[in-house]
C-alpha cells in the first residue's frame, strides 16, 4: 500500500462564527492531481493556508511525508519540500523576472545568509532558475521588472518560482486564473507532466483544465467536504451539481 | 556604467576634492566639515541597510551611534587618566588606539544590535519604530544617569586617538582615515545588496510570504540585516567622537536618530549614495541656513516634506531617474 505524501485529517478553523474549514480531511498520493473544488468562499485558500503553515488550524492534523507538520512553520514546511504558489501573486514586484526565480532556487540549493559572492553569478543556481523560467515560457522575460508583466505572466512565474524548489509536494491556488486560453492550455499541459515528479494538490475555478488534469477531485462547501471521487464520480454527484457546477451548467 | 554610477563617482570625489583643495588653501575648517560628513554619512550607509535594503525603519539607530562613542569614550576615559577599565576578573586597560577601539565599538553595536533587533522583529510598522526608539531612548538616560562617565556633560578626551603610522591631530590625516573607512563601507554595501542574503533581504521588504514559501525565514534575514547596519553605526559613533574629542549622552538623542534617517531620505532610500548626498547636503544646510536663522531646522522640516512629496527618490533619484538596483 503506499502512503500518502500529504494527509489532512479532520482540520476545523472557525473565523468567528463562520466555520471556514470543517472537520476536513483529504489525502494527496503519489503521482496524483487531486483538485480542490468548490464556490467563491467555499474555504479553499484557507485550507491550502493551513497546509502550507501560514494559518495554524483549530483543531486536526497535517502530516507530510510521514512526519506531522501541524506544529511546523511556513519556513520549516518549505524546507521540507511543500511548494507552493499563491492566489495573489506575492513576488518580489521591484525585482526583475529572473532574480525571483533565483530567490527560490536560493531558499531550496543556495545559502541564502552567504554576504560576498554575487548572486546573479552562481552558475548553478543560475541554471535552477533559469530551467524553471523556460519550463514556464518566460525565457525572453530574465530581466524583466516582475511588477511590468501581466496578470498571466506573474501567475507564470508563481509556478516557475514553486518549480525552482523542486518540491516533494505542490499546493497551487489557482495557477490558471488570468491565464487566457493558450496560457491555460500551456500549463495543463505542463501540470500533466509535472504530477510525475512531485504531486499537485490543485485549486482551480477553470472546470475544463480540472476535469482534464484531476486524477481525484473534492468538492469544498460552506467548508467541509461534500465529496470526493473521480472525475466521472464528481460529475455525476446530485450535491455537487446542485452546490456547484448546478452554477454553471 | 549607469547614471547613477557616475553620480556617485562624482559624489565620492567631490568629497574628497573638497578637503583636498581646503587642505591646499589652509581652511582647517572645511576639513573638518568634510570630515564631519564623511562619518554621518557611514552612520547613514549602516542605517541604509536595515532601512533601504530591508525596509526596517528604525528610530534607535543613536544607540549603535553613542554605543560608539561611549565605547570610544571610555577606552580613552581610562588611557588618559591611567586607571584600569577594570581590574576583576582580569585587569582590562584603557586604549587610545583607533583600530582597537573600532573593534571594540563595532562588536558593542552588534551585540546590542543582536539584543535589540532579536526583540524589536517580532513586530513591524509602527510598533517596530515605537520599540527601537524606547531602546535608544532607555541608553540615553542610562547615559545621563552615569556620574562615571560625565553623567550629562558627557566626557572630553584631550588628545586624538592613535592610528600607526599617523598623525590623527592633522585634519587632512584624520580625514583621510574617515574617509577610506567610508569608501570601504560603501563598497561592502554594494557587494551586500547583490549577495544572496541582498537578494533575499530585498524580496522579504518587499513580500515576506514569498520569502517563507522558498524556506527563507525573513526574521533571519532581517536579525542579521539589523546586525551589520548597528555595528556599521557603531563605528561612525566612534568617529564621531574622536572628530569632536567629546562624547555626550546627547550621542544617544533620538534627535540622532531622526538625523541620520535624514541623510538617507535626503539622499535616496536604498540608494547606495544616498547617505553620502544627504549627509554632505544636511552639513552644507546647516553651514549655509545655521548662520542665517536658529530656525533652520524648520527650513530643513520643509525641504524633507518636499523630498518626501514630490521626490521619493531623493537627490540620487532624481538625479539618475530609477534604476535596478541590484543586478
Ligand atoms: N483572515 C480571515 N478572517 C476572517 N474571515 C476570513 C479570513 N480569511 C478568509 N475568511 C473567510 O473565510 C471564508 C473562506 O475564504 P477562502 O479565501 O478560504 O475562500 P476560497 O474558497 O479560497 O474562495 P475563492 O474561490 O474566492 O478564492 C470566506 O467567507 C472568507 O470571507
Ligand atoms: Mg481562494
């Protein structure tokens, strides 16, 4: 049997009255897309938060790779290797495309403390960083001012950053949003390939791309859980259709 | 090379034409006011790094200043009147050599720096500010409270300290030594900012979440950040005393504070040179505006509103428009 990298058991986080996650629990195996679905609200960013350290739950567990992280920082969760993008985008906006891009290489290869040698000279961070921005078509925006790209760009490079850290688990919030149709397609097909190397736990509004990308889905209400399953599962569910794609179709 | 490059090329000349030519005209007074620049303006290039390149605005960098000072204060203190520092556990002498007391002033700043920085980070903004400004102000009374070492009055050092191979007393030597240590300090700036921990410093300013999320802790960053600019203050306090042979709890003054932030708001935040432009523009104000009016700091309140209003960047900014400024 194998294990699951990242398990989430019975996570609640109350904002006041509002119960924002509730009694959630959800596996991410190896190899696997599992997308994280739901209405605007639902509590998806917040539990990718309490994932990823920056919120800490009320209750319930984070276990990743087999060690609970659950009393673990944002820093100390990187370390051991959750890669993550954000929803809204947070880089460096005064820095150029390709110091992003080494920063995350910095943070998982380098040694971000070192105060002589330059940087933008490491060959081998270099190399980490620059093979990300390619992966990530942004090879002709090195050295670009992060705050000048667009909207699809800086999604773009949120994924090239998280690419750099070589990470034994991706969380992405949203990586397509803003993305266009050529750019949604592009990184359907470069998230296809990456669940080889590292997992994606994947929250994603553009329905196309999850139900052509999600080896599981689970479908996010009001904070909990209404179901998980397999793409045909989720389609075919009556409370789904009725809390969520009933939206859309 | 770049605008800006040729502006602070022409900015460290100019500093040094100045001296040279008063030197040659005998004007001791210019030298010592060209002097006087040189070493706020490496209290500004140390400040510069904990405010430019890490966006911590501190108002308690007069502790690392007067830490300076006093450290130079009091080796000299005993050196002069032959008494020993102290005689428990083991028997520590005064000094009156510079290199020493640098060392020593230097390594007082980062500690205290480290003390400080370690408790004052887990804030930010306003409380962050609140807090450096409550340690310098807790040292300036600390200072005022001490009868052993001036008290109020401070304490006066007859001659100039020693550097080999020296004379101290002569303006332009003494100059000279301010100045290399200036260039110095500039030159560790720049290597600084396009270090790794430059890089890393300068994203977590700008989006701490992104920092955290590659396993970079921006508390880290800006512990160590908060470290090197004290102990670079620290040294400009020891200066600072040995220019004027005079060391006084007023060193400490959150006035002090507020003056040097002005020589970087002045020059250009984050702007390598800006604390040499602000710091030679706050003196030539001073010169120029002092002997016309009591009040002209009131001038000074106003040009600062104006650089903060209409020239974020300041002189180097404006001057040289925007830039990368690490590459
Ligand atoms: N820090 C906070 N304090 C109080 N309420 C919050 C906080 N953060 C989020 N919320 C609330 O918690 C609920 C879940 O928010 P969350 O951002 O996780 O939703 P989401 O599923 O990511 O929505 P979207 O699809 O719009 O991104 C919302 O009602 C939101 O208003
Ligand atoms: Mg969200």
């Amino acid at each position: 049997m194998t294990e699951p990298v990242l398990s989430i058991r019975n996570i609640t986080k109350m904002f006041g009255a509002l119960a924002a996650s509730d009694n959630v629990s959800l596996d991410l195996m190896p190899g696997e897309i599992h997308a994280l679905i739901g209405p605007n609200g639902a509590g998806k960013s917040t539990l990718i938060q309490q994932i990823s350290g920056g919120l800490t739950p009320d209750a319930g567990s984070v276990h990743f790779l087999g060690r609970d992280v659950t009393g673990l920082d944002t820093v100390a969760r990187a370390r051991l290797g959750l890669g993550r993008t954000f929803q809204i985008s947070a880089l460096a906006m005064e820095d150029t495309v390709l110091q992003n891009a080494m920063l995350g290489a910095l943070g998982a290869k380098g040694r971000p403390f070192s105060i002589l040698r330059p940087i933008m000279r490491d060959k081998g961070l270099r190399q980490v960083a620059e093979a990300a921005l390619d992966r990530m078509g942004l090879s002709t925006h090195h050295n670009t001012v992060t705050g000048e790209l667009s909207h699809g760009q800086r999604r773009q490079l949120e994924v090239a950053v998280a690419l750099t850290l070589s990470p034994r688990a991706f969380l992405m919030d949203e990586p397509m949003a803003g993305l266009g149709t050529s750019g949604t397609h592009d990184l359907t097909a470069i998230l296809s390939n990456l669940r080889h190397e590292a997992p994606i736990l994947l929250v994603e509004h553009d329905m196309d791309a999850v139900f052509a990308l999600a080896d599981r889905i689970s479908v996010l209400d009001y904070g909990r859980i209404i179901a998980t399953g397999t793409v045909d599962e989720i389609r075919a569910h009556p409370d789904v259709r009725r809390a969520y794609l009933g939206e859309e179709t | 090379m770049t605008r800006e490059t040729w502006i602070n090329a022409a900015l460290a000349l100019g500093l040094l034409a100045v001296p040279l030519w008063a030197w040659v005209a005998d004007e001791p007074f210019t030298i010592t006011l060209a002097t006087k620049v040189a070493i706020l303006a490496l209290a500004g290039v140390g400040l510069n790094i904990a405010l430019g390149l890490g966006g911590l605005v501190s108002l308690g960098h007069a502790a690392f200043f007067g830490l300076g000072g006093y450290a130079m204060g009091i080796l000299a203190a005993h050196a002069q009147n032959y008494t020993p520092l102290m005689e428990w556990p083991l028997v520590v002498e005064g000094t009156k050599s510079m290199p020493v007391i640098w060392l020593v002033a230097v390594i007082v700043s980062a500690l205290t720096a480290l003390l400080i920085g370690a408790l004052s980070l887990r804030t930010s903004g306003v409380y962050f500010i609140m807090i450096t400004l409550a340690f310098g102000q807790m040292l300036y009374y600390f200072a005022i409270s001490w009868p052993a070492y001036g008290g109020e009055d401070g304490l006066s050092i007859y001659v100039r300290n020693g550097f080999p191979g020296l004379n101290t007393l002569d303006p332009i030597q003494f100059f000279a030594i301010c100045y290399v240590l200036l260039i110095l300090a500039l030159a560790f700036s720049a290597r600084l900012a396009r270090s790794p921990f430059g890089l890393a410093l300068n994203a977590a300013r700008q989006s701490p979440q992104r920092v955290e999320t590659v396993g970079i802790s921006p508390y880290r960053l800006r512990l160590l950040a908060f470290v090197i600019s004290g102990a670079i203050t620290g040294l400009a306090g020891a200066l600072f005393a040995d220019l004027n042979r005079f060391v006084s709890p007023s060193m400490f003054s959150w006035q002090t504070s507020g003056e040097i932030m002005v020589f970087i708001i002045l020059g250009g935040t984050a702007r390598l040179f800006g604390p040499v432009a602000g710091a030679a523009l706050f003196i030539f104000l001073e010169q120029a505006l002092g002997g016309l009016s009591e009040y002209w700091h009131v001038h000074l309140g106003l040009l600062l509103l104006a650089v903060v209003l209409f020239a974020r960047g300041g002189i180097i900014g404006t001057l040289a428009g925007q830039g990368a400024r690490n590459d």
